[in-house]
C-alpha cells in the first residue's frame, strides 16, 4: 500500500512522516527503524504505541494459564500463547484502524489525534479499510489453529468490535463496550484449551471488564475538554471529579472476581498473594490520579500493562509450585 499525502505540507517525504504522531512516545521504534513506506500503516495499527496490545492480549495469557492450572499442566503451552500473541498484535492493529476510520473527521478536529495517519493524509480512508481486511486475514489464519469453539467465539466477538467505534456518539459508557469486546480473549484462553467455557472464564472475563472500564475512564481524561467540544460521550465525562471514587469501585470488583475465578480454577496462596500487591498497585493508581493532568494520567493508564504482566506471573508461578509439591 502507498501513502499519500494531502496537503502540501506532507508532500516530503522526510516530514510528516518522520515526526511520526503527537500522543506516540517520542523516539519510539517505528519512527527510528521501519521503512518510510511503512511507516504510516504501522501508526495506523498504533505499533508505535504497544501498550494497547499488551492490555489485550494479557487477558488471553491469563485465561489460557488458568485452564492449565485447572488441567493440573505445570506450564501454559507455548504455542498456544504464542498464537494468541500473534493473533492480539493483528487483531489490535485491525481494530485501531477500523476506529481511525470510524473516528477520522472528529480525529481531523483535535491536536492530540490531527496528525494521525487519516487526518493527516498518510493514509487515505481507503487504504486503511484495505489494510483492516488485511489484517483481519492474518487474525483469521491464527484463529483456524483453534478448536472450532474458539474458531466461533472469536468470530462472534466481532459484533463487538464493529459496534464500539460509533458508542461514544450514543451512550456515556463506551469504556464498557471496550471491555466486552477486548477482554474476549478470557474467554477464548480457557476455550482454545478446555474446548468449551465454565464459570472461571466468565469470571476471569467480568473482572476483566471492570478493568478495562476503570483504566480506560482514567485515559479518557485526556480527552474531556475535546470531547465536550465535538459533542462526544464517555465515562470520564460522567464521573468528573468522582472518578476516583469510580475507578477504585471498578478495580475492587475486578480484583475480587479475578480472585474468585482462581479459587473455582484451583490456584494456590502464590496467585491470592500476587492479587493483592495488584491491589496495591491499583491503590496507587487511584489514590494518586489528578484528572486534570493529561501526563498523569496517561502514565496510571500505562501502569496497567504491570498489573497484567504481574496476574500473568502469578498464574504461570502457581502451575509450576504445583507441579512442584505434586512431584515431592
């Protein structure tokens, strides 16, 4: 695919593209390392800003780990997280497109978004629902690894996917559409191994909503002056100086369902222990938040990249300690 550019501001090709986006982390590898050519699809996927794929793909992580630790397995297969890996890089990507699409006039209008690879003109409208088709193929080669359940539960999430770009125009809790459709791989983790779903999945997968609905309010912060401007809806718009108050609401209910979704699936005291320094960690978050600062915000968003990678830890520990006091 080429880009184009659309304004005669754009037309070097060592501008625009080499300064990359405004709310992309300065220097990152995309701007520094990938072909020019590339460089703008690979914005559009929002590879220059991984934190997103991280958020997704760690649920799948932890819901394939506890079907392991339910099997009695001492390790999640490698394979198995490898494609969901795979598969949560495409499907991000597909999915930060298609909402660049869906979003390019408001984006057109707003400095943090105006120089995102749409409104920018690096990529036209067009050429970036080709690259979503693209890479939704990619996502669907993944899939068909799976059982047939999994191969049907991902594709039904895809309801989910298509429907959260417009929610912000219609209700103030688009963060809760953005849970259901990103935390789908909780569910898709246990079924890719166990070949159905049970209540530690479903658990694992409210919690994770929670979740999402608590870190996302504190990024749509960012946002709230902009939003109230182009008459857009979110959740932040809705707590205003109770967010807070919300955000640990949601958290506490996330950590108690994560908390029961282990004890049904079998861990141990190493997975119960590791929730609760989560706990701490969400603490901080909330009780350190100010709303009215886009920086701090953006980094309590970021911090939630550790709370995945620590219940991810904490899982894989308590398979092998298992296994361990199984074999002594």
């Amino acid at each position: 695919m080429t880009a184009h550019a659309a304004n005669p501001d754009h037309e070097s090709p060592t501008g625009d593209r080499e300064k990359g986006v405004s709310d992309a982390p300065a220097g990152n590898w995309v701007d520094r390392y990938a072909p020019v050519a590339w460089r703008p699809y690979l914005r559009l996927a929002r590879v220059d800003r991984p934190i997103g794929t991280w958020l997704l793909l760690f649920p799948c992580w932890w819901s394939v780990t506890l079907a392991e630790v339910s099997n009695g397995r001492p390790y999640p297969d490698i394979g198995t997280l490898a494609l969901f890996a795979i598969g949560a890089i495409v499907m991000r990507g597909a999915g930060c497109a298609y909402n660049d699409y869906v979003d390019r006039e408001y984006d057109a209008r707003v400095q943090r978004t105006a120089s995102r690879p749409i409104p920018s003109g690096q990529v036209t409208p067009e050429g970036a629902m080709l690259f979503v088709v693209a890479l939704a193929l990619i996502g669907l080669l993944v899939l068909v690894w799976f059982n047939l359940f999994t191969v049907l539960l991902g594709v039904a999430s895809l309801v989910l996917v298509a429907i959260y770009p417009y929610m912000k125009r219609f209700t103030y809790w688009p963060q809760a559409v953005l849970g259901l459709a990103f935390n789908w791989g909780a569910l898709m983790g246990w079924a890719a191994v166990k070949g159905s779903l049970a209540l530690p999945p479903l658990l694992l997968y409210a919690g994770s909503v929670l979740w999402t609905i608590g870190y996302d309010t504190i990024y749509a912060h960012q946002d709230t002056d902009d939003d109230l401007m182009l008459g857009l809806k979110s959740t932040a718009l809705t707590f205003g100086d109770d967010t807070p108050f919300w955000v640990g609401s949601f958290y506490t209910g996330a950590l108690l369902l994560w908390i029961a979704a282990g004890y049904l699936a079998g861990t141990h005291l190493v997975f119960f222990f590791c929730v609760a320094l989560v706990g701490l960690q969400m603490a901080w978050q909330v009780s350190t938040l100010d709303t009215s600062d886009a920086n701090n915000c953006l980094r309590r968003f970021r911090a939630n990249r550790d709370v995945g990678a620590a219940i991810f830890l904490a899982l894989v520990t308590d398979t092998l300690l298992s296994w361990w006091a199984g074999l002594s």
